[in-house]
C-alpha cells in the first residue's frame, strides 16, 4: 500500500460524485460585478489593468473534503499584498470570506480550487493616484488542480535548477506580494522540459535558491528542513509543513540557502496549496538520496494531508 492511499481513493469517489452532478456550478463558480455565474461564462473588462498590466494581486486557498484550509491565513496575505499594492477593496473582508464559503456551497465542490483576485481597475496608476483607481474584486472556486498528479506523488518527480533563467530580484518585483508576472517562471518551465523533467527551481543568481514555478522548496538534510527566505512567497502551505515537521521532531531553517545544498540534500520536497506535499527524487537527472520518497517527506505529506480535517487548521462547509 503507498503512502498516499488514505486520501486519494476518496478523492477519486468524491470526483465522481462531482462529474455526475447537473448543478450548473459543479464545474466552477466565479463572482464579478456582483452576480455569480459559472467559471466558464465569467468575464472580465478588457481594460482591467490586471489584464493589461498586471496590476493585481491574488491569493489561493483550497477546500478538501468539505472543509476550507487556512482560509483566514490566505486572507492576512491577500490584505497584506493589496496594502503594499497601495490597494483597497471594495468589499470588506468578512465579505470576501463569507462569499467564498457561499461559492462553495452553490457548487457543491468539496475538493476545492479558490482563488480571490484584487486588480487596481479600469484606471491606471501613471494617469491617476492609487486613491482615485477604484479596485476590481474577483472571486472564484473550481475543482481541485494538482500541480503533481497522484502517480508522481507516489514515486516522486524530477526537478532541474534552471541554468538559462533566474528569480526575478525582489529589488524588481516583491515576491511576498502573490502575483501572476510569471515571465522568469515559465521560461524555467521550458528549460525544465527541454532537459527532460516535469519542475524547475530558480537560483537567485548570487548562488542561493528562490523558489519554484508556483511552489516553495524544501531540502531535507540529516533530519533537519532548510528552506530559503529571500526571493520566495511566503507560503502559506510552507507555513504548515515546518509548524507539522516541528511537531513531528524536525527542525528548519529559513535562510539563503546554497544551490550546493540541494545537490547534498537527502530529500527534496516542493509545497503548494495546488498540490500540497511534493516529493522530488531526481534532480538533474541524478537521484536526490536513495532516488525514493524519503521518511521525512512522506511523515509530511500524511501529516499536511490529515491537517485539513483539523479544526485548528480548518472549518466545515455547510453544503446546501
């Protein structure tokens, strides 16, 4: 029996169940300009400036099994992002947040992909002061997105450090604020692919490591959890894994990390809400440690995965 079996036959009943519904938002509910309407019909202005200039933040929950995960944690970042955007929404937060749990219940969604969007509007910042750019809220919950399917999950996947792209400085852009200017990671996401693996990690180009496309790193060395702190997200879902692996008896530090590391390192996890714990065991092209999903990684992932059905982390959904 792998490691990853107490979860995903549910998950797999509960998609079924999900792919037999006629609710009309089964497949994805988005709330704009104050009306909901399934995902496939919603739209946005063509002059937004998040869509011309990516003048936006967003934040990214997720719903399992019926139950919302570190809602509030996700709604302390989205504030923290659009203060520093210089942005104010135009609905207040209790708002956003029961909204959220609402979509949800209309869609019947219990393993939930949710996405929040704050854009600065139809004016832009170089004709107007932030305080006369009316923001834009956008809100949307669809099924569940893995980044790492559960076959990989089982036996791990590859990963490059990009050689031909680095992280965007936080001198250019700040990477605490959660955006989708995604130039550096999808040229990595080519280079990754062109060298023959499914994931890249970006180096900051002083020799320490950032990040990946859409994913925190974690490297596993004696026992003990390294991740770096400078050039990343401060993820929520990282923020998890080291408050479980502290509790499990690991220690961590957050640092500048060398890219050397990760050549030494006996295990190498990737954590993302769409995903959760991602166990990596070939690193170009050579095994990370035994080229098996290690001890630490899988006490992890078992861990990460039975926090959302704890109330300390999470809260049910009253489905109607």
């Amino acid at each position: 029996m792998s490691y990853t079996d107490h979860i995903f036959p549910a998950y797999r009943r509960r998609c079924a169940e999900l792919a037999a519904s006629t609710n009309p938002f089964a497949q994805g509910i988005a709330w704009v300009g104050g009306d909901y309407v399934p995902v496939a019909e919603a739209r946005i202005p063509l002059l937004d400036q998040g869509f011309l200039k990516s003048d936006l933040t967003y934040d990214v929950p997720a719903v399992w099994d019926g139950r919302f995960f570190r809602l509030d944690d996700h709604l302390d970042r989205f504030e923290a992002s659009m203060k520093k955007l210089r942005m104010t929404s135009p609905i207040p937060r209790q708002e956003i947040r029961d909204r959220l749990v609402e979509m949800t219940s209309l869609s019947g969604i219990r393993d939930a992909y949710v996405m929040m969007f704050m854009t600065r509007g139809l004016r832009y910042v170089r004709q107007y002061a932030p305080e006369d750019c009316p923001n834009h809220c956008y809100l949307m919950v669809t099924p569940y997105l893995w980044v790492m399917g559960e076959e990989v999950q089982k036996t791990g996947g590859s990963a490059v450090i990009a050689r031909g792209v680095r992280r965007v400085p936080p001198g250019a852009i700040d990477p605490t604020v959660k955006n989708l200017q995604w130039g550096d990671f999808t040229r990595a996401i080519f280079e990754a692919r062109d060298r023959g693996a499914m994931y890249p990690i970006l180096s900051d180009g002083d020799g320490n490591l950032t990040e990946g496309s859409g994913f925190n790193v974690v490297l596993v060395k004696d026992g003990h959890l390294y991740t770096p702190r400078r050039g990343v997200l401060e993820g929520v879902t990282r923020k998890t894994v080291l408050t479980l692996a502290e509790r499990l008896g690991h220690a961590w530090t957050i640092d500048d990390i060398p890219v050397s590391l990760a050549y030494d390192s006996d295990e190498i996890l990737f954590v993302t809400t769409a995903g959760g714990v991602m166990p990596i065991t070939l690193l170009d092209g050579a095994p990370v440690g035994n080229g098996e999903v290690g001890p630490v990684t899988k006490a992890l992932w078992q861990a990460y995965w039975d926090a959302h059905s704890d109330p300390e982390f999470s809260f049910p959904i009253n489905y109607r």
